[in-house]
C-alpha cells in the first residue's frame, strides 16, 4: 500500500469505529418522552466532555488560536441555528424542532470531525508507531460520539441502520481529511488548534443551547443532572485512558 | 506567605465577594427583571465549569479509578444535601414563596454549595497554589452572580439591603472553613489527591446542571443562557491556558 492510501484506510477505519455507537440503540426500540430527556442528558454529558478534551489538548498548541476557534464555533452553531429556524427543515416525519436539533448535532458533529482527521494525518508525520496510537485513540473516542448523535437520531424516530450510517457520515472527514493534512504536515499545524478551539464551542454551544433545556422541559431536574454529570465524568476520565 | 494562609486569605476574598451581590439592587426600586436572575445563573454556571476545567486538567494523573470513586461520592454528596434539605425538586429562585421555612432552606442549600466550592478552592491549592489562587479568583467572581440570585430573593421577602449583603457573605462562610481543612487534610495525606479531585469534578458538575441551569433557562431565552455559560466558561479557559 502507498503512504497515502495506508492513511486513507487509517481514516476510514477510525470514521467506522463511530458506527459502532449506534449498537447500545439496537435494543432500545420505542422511546418515551423520558427516553428523550436520558438520551439527551446523555448526549450533553458526552459532548460536554469531550469539549473540555478538546480545549485542553488545543490550548497545548496554542491557547489563543484556541479560544478564537471557541467562539468562532459559538458563532457558526447560532447563525446554523437561525438559519434552519427561518427555512423549513423537514426530515420524514419530525417535527420542525425535533428536525433542527437532528440537523444540528450531524453538523456540529461532522465538523467537529475534521479536526480529527487532521489529527490522524498529521500523526503519520511522526512515525507509524505514533499514528497507530493516535489512530486507536480516535477510533476508541469515536465511539462516545456515535452514541451521543444516535441519542439524538433515535428517539426521533431513525431507524438502526440511519443511526450507524449517519454516525459514520459524522466522522468522513476524518479518511477526507487526513490525507491532506499528511501531505502538507507543515501547513496544516498552525491552523490546528484554531479547528480544534472551534469544534469545542460548536459542541458547548450545542450542548447548552439544544440539549440540555430539552432535557430539564421533559424530566425532573435532579434525573437530567446526575446523567450529565455522570456521563460528563466518565467522558473526561475515559479521554485520560486513551 | 505561608501556604495555608493563602487559602485562607484567598477563600476569604472569594466569600466576601458575595457582599457585591446586592450591586444590580442598588438602584431605587430594589428589584429586577426574572431574565436577570437567569442571566445571573448562566454566569455563575459558565465560570463554575471553566474553574473545574483547570483543575481536571492538572489534577487528574494516573490514579483513574480513584477519581471514578471521588467523583461518585462527589455527586452522592450534592444528591444526598439536596435531599436531606428537601431541596431536591426545590425552585431555589423562587421571588413569590415568603414562607419562613423557604428562607432558611434557600439560606441552607447555598451554604452546602458555598462548601463544595471550597473544597475545590483547597484542593486546587493542593494541585500548586498557583492553581489554587486562579480557582479561588474564579470562584470569587462566580460568587458575585450567584450571591446575586440569593438577594433577589433575600429582598423580595423584605430583607434590608445591608442585612441581604451580610447574608449573602454568612452563607458563603463555610468556603472558607472547607477550603482551609481540604487543604491541612491533604497535606497530611498526599494519596487523598485523585479522590478530592474525582469529589470535586462530581461535585461541581452537578451542582451546575441541578442547581444553576435548570431554572435559568425558564427565566430568560435559551440563546442567551447558552451564550452567557458558553463565553463565559471559555473566559475561565482562556485565562487558565494564559496565565498558568
């Protein structure tokens, strides 16, 4: 295999293992109105999570370029919102508001992908054992992401195979742009930590804007607050293993 | 300066800072607007993440599953207050209940969270007192809003607004108290470390989505409490990446 197809394959391996979130849903079948609510919490404690990760290792390339992606990201996930306010979103049968939330976490979560994705390439740059390990990482903590957007599709009515197939949609980037940021290691360093600053506030805002008031309006606060808080725990500790 | 006097001189100033809680009733009518009291919240939430994000960042070394095991507890201890105060379905804004009983349990719920804070303060000391100084400032400036909150409701029961400010500061004592003795315990025993910081990720965590979040977002739009708890744990961050 040529160098570039052996990173393609490594990007495309990671982008599969996100399927693998969908699998806990594969037993849940109808979902309540409370289902919604867990999923939900379930979802924002994960994201949540996974921002501060995300912050933490792009303040180690550079905490300004960072804190400007943040709140560039915070300002794409408000205008994606009103604009798929204003225009009509109708995926099957959803309601408008439940379609707005599904579209929003495949976008926050697609984009959130390719900053990953320049992770895995730029790894190759620094020997295969080092993009092995990183390549595992992300494959590992793609799965927490399935999950989280399958927590969101489910409920509303995708089916199994909708939620792998989109799970996996959410992480193409990752094969697309690992490639890229492989060839031209040097020129995709600087901008690094302003993508991965900005998949954190697309994330936090999503989080606080969407899913968590969703889940407070659907089931008693102190439910809602120990899965967030439980989720949010173990996706920090679980991000410390890998 | 000797250790343990700075965490007491910087949990100090973080208590006392809730006595500028009373600022936004300054003006003639004692009163504001509900969103305010939401705005208030997203704020005090927002900047209460950003201090934990340093000190899971710093504070989290190999010992995982000592950290499962303080941040179990962390959250058992929040639950377990919540219920014991039979604060657990409790609105904890509320500007029309004037019941004696409200009063004392308002006052009581704050002082239990006012505690968690301040074993975060002192085990944030713990981690390198340059840690423990951030959190404490974080954590004081986080004390204005919230210290906000608790005098709309001390002052729509008809408290004065010298006794409201007093008040506010009274129930934030026991930060000090707590952050003091986390400190003196884990100096004596290092090997508590990764429980106290699991205890604190648990702790905060939930007091933020129990506690501050759920009401504000009935209290004024969801674009701007998510936009205030957002930028404002992003500040926390930024400053953490900068200064330490």
């Amino acid at each position: 295999m040529t160098p570039v197809s052996t990173v393609f394959a490594y990007g495309l391996l990671t982008a599969a293992a996100t399927g693998l979130g969908a699998i806990p849903f594969l037993f849940v079948r109808t979902v309540s109105h409370r289902g919604v609510a867990y999923a939900n919490a379930i979802a924002a404690g994960l994201m949540l999570g996974a921002c501060f990760g995300l912050i933490a290792e792009g303040t180690a390339h550079g905490s300004w370029q960072t804190i400007v992606g943040l709140n560039v990201g915070i300002v794409f996930i408000l205008l994606v919102q009103r604009l798929l306010a204003r225009y009509e979103v109708q995926i099957g049968s959803l309601r408008q508001a439940s379609s707005r939330r599904v579209v929003l976490i495949l976008v926050v979560m697609t984009v959130h992908s390719f900053s990953e994705g320049v992770a895995v390439g730029s790894a190759f740059g620094g020997g295969m054992a080092l993009a092995g390990l990183v390549t595992v990482a992300i494959a590992v903590h793609n799965i927490p992401e399935g999950l989280a957007i399958s927590a969101v599709l489910r409920p509303r009515g995708a089916n199994i195979l909708q939620c792998v197939g989109w799970s996996i949609f959410s992480s193409l980037p990752q094969p697309l742009m690992a490639v890229p940021a492989f060839l031209f290691v040097e020129a995709f360093e600087p901008g690094l930590a302003f993508g991965i600053g900005f998949a954190a506030g697309a994330m936090v805002l999503m989080v606080f804007l969407e899913l968590l008031p969703e889940a407070y309006q659907k089931e008693r606060t102190p439910r809602v607050a120990r899965i967030v808080s439980a989720t949010f725990v173990a996706m920090i500790l679980f991000q410390r293993l890998l | 300066m000797n250790p343990t006097l700075t965490v007491l001189v910087y949990s100090s100033v973080a208590a006392a800072a809730a006595a500028l809680g009373i600022l936004p009733f300054a003006g003639r009518d004692r009163s504001v607007p509900l969103s305010w009291v939401g705005w208030a919240n997203a704020l005090a939430a927002g900047l209460m993440l950003g201090a934990m994000f340093g000190i899971a960042e710093v504070g989290l070394d190999r010992s995982l599953l000592a950290a499962v095991g303080g941040a179990i507890l962390g959250m058992s201890f929040i639950y377990w207050t919540h219920r014991i105060s039979r604060a657990t379905d409790l609105d904890l804004n509320s500007l029309e209940n004037t019941s004696p009983e409200y009063g004392y349990q308002v006052l009581l719920v704050q002082s239990l969270h006012a505690a968690s804070e301040g074993v975060a303060m002192g085990v944030a000391m713990s981690i390198t007192l340059e840690l423990g100084v951030f959190t404490a400032l974080a954590l004081a400036v986080h004390n204005v809003p919230e210290a906000a909150v608790l005098c709309a409701v001390l002052l729509s029961r008809g408290i004065r607004l010298r006794d409201a400010s007093g008040l506010a500061v009274v129930a934030n004592v026991s930060q000090v108290l707590l952050a003091v003795s986390t400190f003196a315990v884990l100096g004596a025993m290092p090997a508590l470390l990764p429980w106290a910081v699991g205890f604190v990720m648990g702790a905060l965590v939930y007091l933020v989505m129990s506690e501050l979040l759920p009401e504000s977002y009935s209290q004024s739009g969801h674009t701007s409490i998510a936009l205030l708890t957002s930028v404002a744990m992003g500040v926390v961050v930024l400053l953490n990446g900068v200064l330490l």
